[in-house]
C-alpha cells in the first residue's frame, strides 16, 4: 500500500527524502550522548561491539553482493568488486598514515592520536555513507520504489548505531555533546547528496555504483578490523563485547535480507 502511494509522487523527490531521512538516522542514534555524559568501558565497548558487529553485516550484505550484482555477477562482477575493496581499504590506510594528528575542534583532550583515531573512523563512516545514498537513489530512480524503500529503510536502521558509535567516542574524549551530535549528523548528510545524484542521474551513477559501494565496503572493513574491533578487546569487557559484535552481526544480517 505505501509503495503504491509513493508511485504517485515524483521519484527524485522521494529518492531525496528518503535518502535524507537514512541519513539523518546518524543524528538520532547519537541523540543519547545528551543524557549519558559519564560513559564507561562497560557500555561503550558492548555498543562498539554492536556497532562493529552491525557494520561487518551492512559492509557483506549491503555493499559487497550489491557491488557484484551491479557489477554484472561472475568474474566481472567480483573483479570490480575485489579492485573496489582494495583501493578502498588502500585509500583508508593512506589517511591513516597522513592524518593531521591534532584535534581539529580543540576538544580538552591532550591525547592526539586517539583523536586522530576518532576522526579516521568519523571519515570512514561519512565516505561509506555516499555510496549508500547512491545506492537508494538508484533504487527509487530506475522505477523500482519498493527497491529503493527496503534499502533506505536497512540503511537507516544500520545508520542509528553507526551515529551512536561515532559520537560516543568524541564524548568520551572531551568533546561537548552538541559536537559530538554533529560530527555523526554530517557524517549521514552525504547520503542524500548520493541519493540526488543516484535519482537524478541514474544511467550516470549506475555504472559507477558496483566500484563505490565496493570501495566503501574496503574503507569499513579497515577501520573496523584496525580500529573498532581491537579497541573493544582492550579490557576485560572484550567478551561481551565480542558477543555484542555476534549480536550486531546477525541482527543486521537478519535486517538487510529480510527488508532487503
């Protein structure tokens, strides 16, 4: 019934709308950041955990099979796929090793490369959240509403943990909640500058679609095997939170097929 509503509409106006409601499901996940200041080891790093967990699913299900599918499937498809999660992971590890190591918002905390730890994964996060605003676009540009409705409804689950997990950090380190709040709402703002394009554009961003979701699945699967995922096994909560990377995983994977 909703799909037969939206059909009446222009679908680059619903493309838009929907790409921008996914993203700024980033903001309402770090909404919680405003009511819990003091936040510990045992609950930042289960969300972490969970966030991880939620990517690596988003990363297999959302990025990489779409990317060879679009791709074309077979040799082509996973060649274009494996290129695109190589330089993606290669374009990561290059900003890794030049990344400024300074805080650039003059955050309290005198611990630099934990800052510049923080601001690696923000800029993960804002470059995988493109290529899924492209992705809804797509979706809703070459006709199929219902295609574009279930990945923007997957991507905006996926995004309130991911906005939750980008903010909490920067708190932890000194940033003020209301920076924090924005650092992950702009880290989604993306996604509809990917949703106009893939909408407006279609038979433009499609052959360029396998390659950018591929090259943001590279980026995610670095920052999470490099960053996430050793900085919740630091202390003695690591089993749990290794269980919340289980949890986020198959809650996630459950998610994108069934929506999907």
């Amino acid at each position: 019934m909703l799909v037969s509503w939206l059909n009446q509409f222009n679908p680059i106006l619903v493309g838009l709308i929907a790409s921008g409601v996914a993203g700024l499901a980033t903001g309402l996940g770090a909404v919680p950041i405003f009511f819990t200041k003091n936040i510990s080891r045992q609950i930042m790093d289960p969300l972490l955990g969970f966030a991880a967990g939620v990517m690596l699913a988003a990363t297999s299900f959302s990025l990489i099979v779409p990317a060879i599918e679009y791709g074309g499937g077979g040799i082509k498809g996973t060649t274009i796929c494996l290129i695109g999660i190589l330089v993606g992971g290669l374009f990561l590890d290059v900003v890794d090793k030049f990344f400024p190591d300074t805080n650039l918002l003059m955050g309290p905390s005198q611990n630099h490369n934990s800052i510049r730890k923080l601001w690696l994964f923000a800029l993960a996060i804002t470059v995988h959240n493109f290529p899924e605003g492209l992705a809804v676009g797509v979706g809703f540009g070459s006709g199929e509403i219902s295609n574009g409705l279930s990945i923007a409804i997957a991507i905006g689950l996926q995004n309130i943990p991911e906005g939750l997990a980008v903010a909490l950090p920067f708190v932890r380190e000194g940033f003020s909640p209301w920076h924090a709040f924005l650092i992950a709402l702009v880290s989604g703002l993306v996604e509809p500058i990917g949703g106009l394009l893939g909408v407006g554009l279609v038979n433009i961003a499609r052959p360029i679609l396998p390659f950018g979701l591929a090259f943001a699945a590279g980026a995610m699967l670095f920052v999470i095997s490099k960053e996430i995922i050793p900085e919740t096994q630091k202390e003695a909560t690591s089993r749990i939170a290794t269980h919340a990377i289980l949890i986020g995983f198959v809650i996630m994977m459950f998610l994108d097929n069934v929506l999907g």
